[in-house]
C-alpha cells in the first residue's frame, strides 16, 4: 500500500503536525490507517512533518465499487466524530475534501486539545498540490450551507490587447480604480506578458481585489464586457497618426474577430491609433451595432484643452468645461463657443469686461492641444499616463452606466451634416450598452464648417483601407 500526504500544515517546532488529507492506495479495496502507521507511511518525499502521535486517527478510505450497504453501514460511522474516525466514501478529490472538513472541524474542535493549531499559518507554508486545498484548509464551510465549490460568475471582465505602455497604464489605472472583477491580457510577446501579468499580481495586498488573468490566447477573453484594443505600432518622433494606419490595420485583422469571437457581446473601445480609422475599421471587422463600438478619440485631448485654460484661470480642470471634436489629430476642432466655466460661458464673459481673446490666441491653445502628445512623445518617447486615465474614465461611464459625456469617436453619419459612415468625436453619452445618445451641441458655423472638414480627411483614408 502506498500512502502519500499531499496537504498539510506545521502547528510549531516540536508539535509539527502534518495531516494525511488525502491517501492514495494502490488497493481497490477499503485500507484502514491508524494514525501512529499512516505517520510512517506517509513519510514520503511530500511529507513535510509528523503526525502528533498523541492523537489517535483513523482513517478509513473504501472504493466506490463497495456496495450500498457497506456505504452505508461507512456513513454512519462517520458521524462518530467524537471517537476521532473518519469515513470517507471513494478514492477521488471529493474524498479528499470530506477528510479535510472532517479534520478542520475537528482540530478547531475545543475536544482536540492535543493539537496546537497556530493562527499565524500561512498559505506559503501550506503544501497543498493544487490551490483548492489550500483554500481549504483556510476556512470552515457554514452549517447547512452549499457546497462551497460552486464557480461564481464574475460580474465585469475587462480585456486589455497589447501590454505596451499604453496598455498597461489602462491596466494599472483599471485596477486602481477598481473598475473590474477580472482583468484579461493578451499580447503577442509572452515572455513580456507573463511578466506583466506577475507584476500587477504581485500588487494584489494594495489592490482591490480582482482576478488577473494573460496569455496569448483570446480564449482568455471570453466573456469580456469591454475589450480595450491599444495593441499595435505608435507613432514614431514627429510621424501623423495616419501614417500609422497601414501597419495597424494589419494587426487589427487577427485582433478583432477573435475578440468578437469569444466576446460578442462585449464593448469595443479602440485605442491604438490612428484611433478614428481604427474604429472604423474594428466596427467593421467585428459586426458589432455602432453602439458597441467606441474609439477613446478626443477624450484625451479634450483634457488637455480643459487643462491648459484651467492652468490659465487657476480652477479645477474638472469645472472648466470644454470640446475638441473630430479626428484625433491634426484636423480636430475645438468648440469654443460652448466652453464654460461652472455653466459661464468663458467667450462671452471675457468678451463682457473688454478683454480681447482672439482667434490667435484661441488657435494657439489648439495647437498646444495637439501638439501635447508630439511633446511628451519626444520628451519620454511615448505617451502613457494620461490616456490611461482617459481610458479608465471612458471604462467607468460604460461599465458603471454614469450616462456621462465623453468626447468619444463614433459613426457620425447623420450629425452635422455628415453623410458618410464616418469615425470622428463627438460628445456622446456613454452607459452600460455603450453610446447611449450624440449630445446636440450648438455649433458655430465655423465649427461645422471645420466638423466637416474633418470629416472628409478621415472619410478619404476610410475608403483607402483594405478592409
Ligand atoms: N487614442 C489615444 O489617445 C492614444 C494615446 C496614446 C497612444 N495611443 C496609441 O496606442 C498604441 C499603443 O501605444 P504604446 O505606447 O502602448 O505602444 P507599445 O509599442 O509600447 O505597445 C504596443 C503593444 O502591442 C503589442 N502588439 C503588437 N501587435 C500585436 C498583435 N497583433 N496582437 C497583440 N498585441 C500586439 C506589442 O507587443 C506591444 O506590447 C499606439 O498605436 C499609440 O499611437 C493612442
């Protein structure tokens, strides 16, 4: 017979004790272990301890095959707590696990003085082969309650593709935030991957507490409520978003059906740039309404904007309030005639006590906005934290159903005069099924006009796409 411990736990020097949770016996028929013999027995290259010789156990393991009336006869016996005899009924986990119930119940048990259970235990002095007995061994199952093993379903899962700079300032700014039960990761590269996924795990006592999961495989995915795409190529010093677009058209190919794949009821929020094309070409590669699928578009630099007149009027960003429309990038249009500080609009009063704020200062701070990620790119060589933030902003209106506005890139065929099947920004309000509605924000006639411009340098790239 061989007997082999695959669980247990030290109770202190000179009082180790190490309990045989789970024998294996070549023998097809029911073996009887007293506790001083299984000691021996399971002195096996496992066994980390000795069992306390002072405690009398007896363990009782039969096969399945016995019949009904020896089961019985075995159930019965089992409840003899007191007497320290444990029956368990079969050779697989669940006899396992009805041993360890059985053994917790019993050195928590006041009766059990000879053993010494310490309280400072820890999981990593706990040898069990899988992670379900340490579990375990860690608390007591209720009176008269469920089976403990049923697989609870998470209630928000968030994949994020491509674990580069932006993708796991979006991870980071996720957990943080406490935006998800689950985290999925996926990549192409491994080795930086796994890393990654070890990295946030190691985080976990400082985190809310979430499942992370990596792999390059989009099974991993499944189920996601929002899938957030930055994998792909960034821009280099100096290079347009749009040069961009070829290259990460190409990844987006093997990305999206697999993320519509194993998630087909999920949000896609896009990322990777150029954003507005890659929107596109994501609601068409995955099939999804135009409702669940989102580019991040000028939510970023729409902070921006706000941050850059907040810094000049000395307020919180978050009270200035403040557009930038259209393509992320180059032909983005801010909306000046409706910026507003706490519901005053900035124009008008600036205009009300005689200070002149022109269109050249007005066109400078654009160009500050746009320029602002050619900056930090040159500056650091990528741009990380605050689209992370703008990410995890946009996943907290979606997930949590916040009906907040956010400049988001969506089809915008129909607004503004917009005929094609267009991606630019647009404020949109964002709930749990994704765009909810286009905010009717008056617009200029210069404002339009520009809109529309944009509209048509990005509706001319659309059509250039192989897709
Ligand atoms: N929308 C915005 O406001 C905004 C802001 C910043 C950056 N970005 C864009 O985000 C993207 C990512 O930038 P980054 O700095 O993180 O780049 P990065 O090079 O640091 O990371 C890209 C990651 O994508 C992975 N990847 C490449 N091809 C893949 C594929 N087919 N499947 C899965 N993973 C793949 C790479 O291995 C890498 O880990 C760029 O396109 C960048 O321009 C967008």
């Amino acid at each position: 017979m061989e007997a082999t411990v695959v669980m247990g736990r030290r109770v202190g020097p000179g009082k180790t004790l190490e309990l045989c949770l789970s024998i294996q016996c070549s023998k097809p028929r029911c073996t009887r272990l007293q506790a001083p013999a299984a000691a021996s027995a399971a002195a096996t290259p496992k066994s980390t301890g000795l069992i306390n010789p002072a405690v009398c156990i007896e363990i009782s393991l039969c096969n399945f095959s016995m019949k009904k009336k020896k089961k019985q006869q075995l159930q019965q016996k089992q409840t003899k707590k007191d007497t320290g005899v444990w029956t368990g009924l079969g050779w697989g986990k669940g006899a396992a696990a009805e041993g360890r119930r059985w053994w917790r119940r019993r050195i928590q048990a006041p009766r059990s003085k000879s053993i010494l259970c310490s309280s400072s235990v820890s999981v990593a002095e706990l040898s069990g082969e899988d992670g379900d007995d340490i579990a375990n061994v860690m608390f007591e199952p209720m009176f008269e309650a469920n089976p403990s093993d049923i697989s609870i379903k998470r209630t928000s899962k968030i994949t994020v593709v491509g674990v580069g700079n932006v993708g796991m300032a979006c991870a980071q700014t996720i957990l943080t935030q406490d935006l998800t039960d689950e985290l999925a990761l996926v990549d192409i590269l491994p080795d930086k991957l796994r890393g990654e996924m070890l990295d946030l795990q190691h985080a976990a006592a400082f985190l809310p507490r979430a499942k992370i999961v990596a792999h390059t495989d989009y099974a991993i995915t499944a189920e996601s409520d929002i899938c957030i795409v930055t994998a792909g190529a960034r821009q280099r010093e100096g290079e347009s978003r749009l040069t961009l677009v070829e290259r990460n058209v190409s990844f987006f190919k093997q990305i999206i059906p697999q993320l519509a794949k194993y998630s087909p009821n999920a949000i896609l929020l896009i990322i990777a740039n150029p954003v507005d094309a890659l929107t596109y070409v994501s609601r068409r590669l995955s099939g999804f309404p135009t409702n669940r699928v989102i580019g991040s578009g000028t939510n970023l630099d729409s902070s921006r904007f706000r941050w850059i007149l907040a810094d000049r009027l000395e307020v919180n960003a978050q009270n200035v309030h403040g557009y930038i429309v259209g393509e992320h990038g180059d032909s983005s249009v801010p909306l000046w005639s409706s910026v507003n500080v706490a519901g005053v609009p900035l124009l008008q009063l600036l205009q009300n006590k005689g200070i002149h704020y022109g269109k050249h200062t007005q066109e400078e701070i654009h160009r500050m906005v746009v320029d602002g990620a050619y900056e930090v790119i040159k500056l650091k060589g990528y741009t990380s934290w605050a689209i992370g933030y703008s990410v995890a902003s946009l996943v907290k209106s979606l997930l949590r159903d916040q009906r907040r506005i956010h400049p988001v890139s969506v089809c915008a065929k129909g607004f503004y005069g917009i005929e094609d099947e267009v991606y630019l920004s647009l404020p949109a309000e964002l709930g749990r099924s994704g765009i909810i509605g286009i905010l009717n924000i008056p617009l200029s006639n210069e404002e339009t006009q520009r809109l529309q411009q944009s509209a048509n340098a990005l509706a001319q790239i659309q059509r250039k796409l192989d897709i």
